[in-house]
C-alpha cells in the first residue's frame, strides 16, 4: 500500500477450520497468495505397526528394512535432523544415504540461527559468527519456544531476542522499518530455516521436492508437533512426516550394522538442546518400542553455559569486565562452544582475554578435568533420566545389551565414561560422526515409506 491507497484481496474458504495462509512479496511490488488447509501432527506422524502382547499393552513396532546393495536414486527421499542448535539433512542416492551441504562454512551441518538484515533473511554459521554486530535482529534456540506460551518458556539470559505476547502467540522483535515495526514467530522463523535448508536440498537433487521426513524429540506434545508441521508446510514442503528423533537413529545404526538378533537396546541421543533416550527390543527384524523419554535441558547447549558462567565469573571477579551486559556475551559463548569441542579431544584449554579486553594479553586457562567437575550436575540428570526411563519399562540395568550413542554431545568423554559405567557388560557402539546418525535414518525411513505399499507386508 502507498499513503492512502490499500490493495484489498477476499480470500473464500470452503470450509471452516485451520488454515495457513501464505502472503510473497517480492521486490517488484507483487504478491501472490495461497491458501492450505492445516493438518493436525497426528495425521504426520510416520506408520507404524502395533501389536498387542496382552489386553493390556500395546506396543509400537517398526520394521527393520535390511540394506540394500543398490537404491533408486530417482526416489527423493529426504530426512531432516531439525536441531535446536544444529540441523542436517541427507538424501538416499544409488549406494545409500548421502549427506547434503548445507552450509558452505560447516557443510553437512548448518547452525539454526536466523537474522534479518535490510529486510533480507539470513541463516546458519555466518549469523552466528556475526551475532554481536545485529544483535536484537538475531534469534537462536527457536526450537525451544515452538508450541508454547509465553508463560511456558525459560528465559535464557543469553537470548539476543525479546518475546512478547502477540496476540497468544509467541512473538520476536524483528526490526523496524522506518516507523513500521515488524515481529516474527517463532513457526515463521522455524519455517525460514527450514525454507532454507529445502533450497540446498531442491538444488542438490535437481527438483523441487515435496516429501520430507522430520525429526522430533521423542518427548515433544502435541502442540510442539503441530507447530513443526506448521514451519514445514510454510517452508513448502507438501508431504509431512514426524519422526522420533532416537528412532530414526536407530534405523541408521541398523543400516551400518545389522543389529543382533533378539536384543535388548538403548538408544542415548544427546543433541544441542535435547537428550532422548528409547529402549527397544529387536525380534523378528523388527524393533519393538518399549520406551522413549527425554529432558530438554540436557544437552549441548547446557554444557556450553557450563563454561560461560565458569569464564563470566572469573572476567567479572580479576578483570572486572561483566561480559554478559555486554555484546561481547555472544562472543564468550562461541568461545565456550569451540573449548567445549577442544576439551573433548584434548587435556587442556584457554580464553584469551583479549578477545574481551582491549590490549591484554592474559588467558584463562581450564582443564578437561574442571569442566566435568563442574558438569557434575548435568551428568547426574542424565543418569537420572536413564533410571526413569528403565523404571518405566521395569527392564534392568542388566539387561541392556547395546548400548548406541548418538548426537554431538556423545563425543564428549565424561558421556562416554558415563555411559559405560551404567552399563559396563553392554556393547557400546558410536559412528564415527554420530551428529549424522538421526538425519541419515530419517532419510532411509522415506525411502522405506516409498517403497514400501505397507508397512509389515
């Protein structure tokens, strides 16, 4: 609109309901609308078989597709691992799954940072590394507020972003324009990353896609779901599917290594912002699943806080600097992310406190040793949360026979030695790239899906 003249269109629907509305605008000036009806999660959540081994229990059952010494690559298939902190994405080619570029500064990987900059929308490493400098412009950990209300979230001090109430909904500063200011939510901003990821995909196959298989915490409800499906159909993808994130590990393990048969199974997924654990047992070339359970405050993300405070208290108390009212606090977080990463294949690192103090040459040095100590609590939750889960299924510590470790935060040792003092008699198997493993299932289970007329035939 310009001045006083408005651009009116009537949009009809057919019937009442949920719908999503799609209003582009390009640069020229014209704008295109669409409408779709909305699906509820329930109608996206992938088959599954069910069988009952008494009146009383009913079990959830997948089958376990054996590899294959070729595949169509004229299948699209595509599984997406949509992170808090990190997403991947692969595809199923002639000799299995293969990784897509996501990101040219972290390739397979691409952060889940979102910006906006002249009006223009931005995402992944370079938003990251660039966070101090567009600040109230910059979001990160969006996956953490899809679903919820205002009153429902956890205000993380790092946040670069203000959340207010808009119209009950979830909403973030996005800048002004001229005396215009503008808010996003949280399914818009989700939906720009994954718009964004759907590009690089669309390119790397040579066509526009439509079917997609998303991963999820295995302890999202029903309103982190909806909202998911939400972002995605935004994003253009036309065919949703929802997808255990530890259960689409499971078939990427299975795809490497046939798994033993008659086996009891644990499943420890530590991500950026979630862990889930999913205990199942294999029979038949099947995988039966007798329990998933989470926490979403155990993760990478969490370790990384770890580090911050530890590094904050000391600039504050010797060098009287309060990095965390300063811009410079998203500095100290990729600083305390890249330690984290060191710590985990070395003994020993440092801040450099010039990094934060003009001309000082000083550093902070920090062992290995002082991270875990100072983990401690963290590392207790996670082994409360397998008690939990164990206790749910009334199976023993015992009898865990493998144990598969998955995510970015299954490289760090004290969750490897963790893991292996629970369950010292189990075997414990972790892929070279374990941040890979929940992508890569989640695309083998696409192909399955089209390939397969039923599941169990």
């Amino acid at each position: 609109m310009e001045g006083n003249d408005f651009i009116t269109k009537k949009i009809t629907f057919n019937k009442a309901g949920k719908w999503i509305i799609n209003i582009n605008v390009d640069s020229n000036g014209i704008y295109t609308i669409t409408t779709k009806e909305k699906r509820t999660s329930k109608n996206m959540l992938l088959p599954i078989l069910t069988f009952s081994t008494n009146k009383s229990e009913t079990s959830n059952v997948f089958e376990l597709f054996p590899k294959l010494e070729e595949y169509d690559a004229s299948i699209n298939a595509v599984g997406i691992d949509f992170g808090t902190s990190e997403c991947c994405a692969f595809v199923i080619r002639k000799h299995g799954p293969d990784g897509v570029v996501l990101d040219p500064i972290t390739k397979l990987r691409t952060l889940s940072t979102y910006t906006t900059i002249d009006c223009k929308r931005l995402c992944g490493q370079i938003v990251f590394d660039r966070i101090e400098y567009n600040v109230q412009q910059t979001a990160f950990n969006i996956k953490r507020l899809l679903g919820k209300n205002v009153e429902e979230i956890v205000m993380d001090p790092l946040w670069s972003f203000n959340i207010i109430n808009y119209y009950n909904q979830i909403a973030l500063f996005g800048g002004s324009v001229g005396k215009n200011t503008y808010y996003s939510s949280s399914v818009e901003i989700c939906s720009t990353v994954l718009c964004d990821i759907k590009s690089k995909i669309d390119e790397y196959q040579g066509c526009l896609l439509e079917d997609v298989v998303i991963t999820i915490p295995s302890c999202y409800d029903e309103r982190q779901k909806d909202a998911t499906v939400d972002a995605a159909e935004i994003a253009e993808w036309k065919h949703v599917n929802l997808l255990s994130e530890p259960i689409a590990a499971a078939f990427a393990y299975s795809y490497e290594k046939e798994f033993p048969k008659n086996s009891m199974i644990l499943l420890f997924d530590c991500g950026g912002g979630t862990t889930d654990i999913c205990i199942g047992k294999v029979h038949n070339e099947k995988l039966q699943i007798l329990c998933e359970n989470g926490d979403f405050f155990i993760g990478g993300n969490d370790f990384d806080k770890i580090l911050i405070d530890y590094f904050y208290e000391i600039l504050k108390e010797k060098y009287n600097f309060d990095a965390l009212n300063s811009t410079k606090k998203y500095r100290l977080m990729r600083k305390c992310r890249e330690i984290k990463h060191f710590l985990s294949a070395h003994e020993t690192d440092k801040l450099d406190v010039d990094d934060f103090i003009f001309d000082h040459d000083d550093v902070i040095p920090i062992t290995r040793r002082i991270f875990e100590d100072l983990s401690d609590t963290l590392i207790v939750k996670a082994k409360n949360l397998i008690a939990e889960t164990l206790a749910k299924t009334k199976v023993n510590y015992s009898d865990i026979q493998i144990v598969y470790q998955v995510g970015g935060g299954c490289r760090v040792p004290m969750i490897k030695r963790m893991l292996l003092e629970i369950f010292p008699n189990a075997i414990h198997e972790c892929s070279v790239n374990p941040e890979w493993m929940v992508a890569k299932g989640a695309a083998l289970y696409s192909y399955f899906l089209k390939t397969k007329n039923k599941i169990g035939k």
